[in-house]
C-alpha cells in the first residue's frame, strides 16, 4: 500500500473520529439540559408541594383551633381520630349558672346592637375568668352563661374553683356597673347559682356540633341560680360541704326551690373558711 493511501486512511478515520466525538457531545449537551430542566422543574414542584402543604397545615389549624372553640381539647382529639366521641358519666362535677336580672327590660331599652355588644363584653370576661380556673364554658342561652368545673379532666379541686371564678365574676360585674353609673349608662346586675353532683356529658348531633351536659345536677343549679339574689353567689348544700373550709358563707336556710323542693342553700361572702352564720328562711 501507498504512503498516500495509508495517510487519506488514516484521515478518514480521525474525521470519523472527530464526528463521532462531536456527536457524543452534541448529545452530552442535550443530556446536561435535559438534567438541567428536569432539576429545575423537580425543584419548581418541590416548592410548589411545600407551598401547598404549609398551606393545608395553615388551613389544618384553623379548623382545630375552631373545633377547640366548640369542643374539650379531649373530645376534639377523640373526634378527629375515631369519627366520635362517647358521652361520659361524671361522678362529681360542679355546675355555675349565671343570668342578669331584669335582662328583658334593659334590652328593651337598648338597641339590637349595643344590647349583643354589652353581652359580648361581659361574657368574654366570664371566659378569661372561667379559661384562668380551667372551667369548661358549655354554652350561653340567651344571657345566661352555663360552665362546669370537673370535666373532661376530672380533678378534685372543682367545687373550690367553681366558687372562686363565680366570686371573681360577681366583682367584675360590680366594677362594670360601677364605671356605666358614672356615664348613666344601662348596667347589668347577676345572679349565680352552683351546684355540685353527678352528670352526664357528651356531644350531640352530627352538624354544628354541640357538647352539652345533662342531669338533675345541671338543673339544680338552674333552680340555685333562680333563688339567688343579685351580687350574690348562692351555692347549695352539697357544694358548701366540699367548699366550707376555704369560703367565708351565710346560711340561708331550707329554701324552696321551683319543682325541686326545699335546698339548703349558702351565700358565699368571700374567701377564707369559717363557720357558716346564720341564715334566713325565704318564701
């Protein structure tokens, strides 16, 4: 073979040479940008799911801080894990009713509006008070603002801070009048009722759900509340048994009670035990 030949050979293949290398870095350099795309898109995703789940995670918390609003801490929990939560039996809790004497003439001496306004300003601090001695609001009817202490965490300590939240709400409400006396405003005054004793509670319905309690021990704090007087805080029998040590009280006697008969019943003055003084009979 001939130099000649052997070189235009040889040449040949380095050209083949040269366009196979080009070909496989025509190919790297799509390759790479290919790779370069699919990072940037996985990332673009990546930020897209994390927006999306601090998203629901936002969401998520709006939804148990509002079902918290609604339900025990403890009942919500069950609810979100199971779908339901039992109604329980409580052996000893302590029930508080308030309502505002004389309510149906200061509404109608208020508009719609400063009426829900003034109700709005008291309650939240019925709320303050009874979240502070760890008392589970059950509702508010109207003006009446119905709690118990006991429940769901039960603990022995409920009677004593029944009382101690109903005395700290009777001199918030004193305060209150107090300051709408000096503008001649309409002012509210209360009365308290507490019972203590047995009762069922639990959640009813499965829209707008409600917990709720249920038992003679509910309305006999109703009846305690009904009896009482304004600025007072009147306790019954079976509650000054289990308060007597730490509260200063007046015995009011035998009073007759609507559908319930005659209940001890005890004002409470303040705090500090003692012997209860004497009281009064009334019909």
């Amino acid at each position: 073979m001939k130099l000649s030949d052997e070189l235009k050979r040889v040449t040949l293949e380095n050209e083949e040479l040269r366009r196979e290398v080009q070909r496989l870095r025509d190919e790297l350099s799509e390759g790479q940008i290919i790779l370069e795309n699919t990072i940037a898109h996985s990332e673009a995703i990546d930020e897209q799911l994390s927006d999306r789940t601090a998203e629901v995670e936002k969401q998520k918390r709006k939804s148990d801080d509002l079902l918290l609003n609604i339900l025990p801490a403890e009942t919500a929990e069950e609810l979100k894990r199971w779908g339901v939560s039992p109604a329980r039996s409580y052996e000893s809790v302590t029930v508080m009713f308030t309502d505002f004497h004389g309510f149906t003439k200061i509404s109608e001496r208020l508009s719609p509006q400063r009426l829900v306004s003034e109700l709005d300003l008291c309650f939240r601090a019925f709320d303050d008070i009874t979240s502070r001695y760890q008392i589970e609001k059950i509702k508010t009817i109207g003006d009446a603002y119905l709690c118990v202490g006991g429940l769901p965490k039960t603990n022995q300590t409920h009677p004593r801070d029944v009382v101690s939240a109903a005395l700290e709400m009777q001199k918030y409400m004193a305060v209150l009048a107090a300051e709408k006396k000096k503008h001649g405003d309409e002012f509210f005054e209360m009365r308290v009722g507490i019972h203590t004793g047995p009762l069922v509670a639990g959640i009813v319905g499965v829209r707008k759900f409600a917990y709720d309690i249920w038992g003679d021990t509910v309305n006999t704090a109703a009846r305690l509340e009904s009896s009482g007087e304004v600025g007072k805080v009147n306790i019954s029998g079976a509650t000054f048994e289990l308060v007597r040590h730490h509260f200063q009280c007046t015995h009011r006697g035998q009073i007759a009670a609507k559908n319930k008969g005659e209940i001890a019943m005890y004002f409470v003055e303040s705090e500090g035990g003692g012997r209860p003084s004497g009281g009064r009979r009334r019909k």
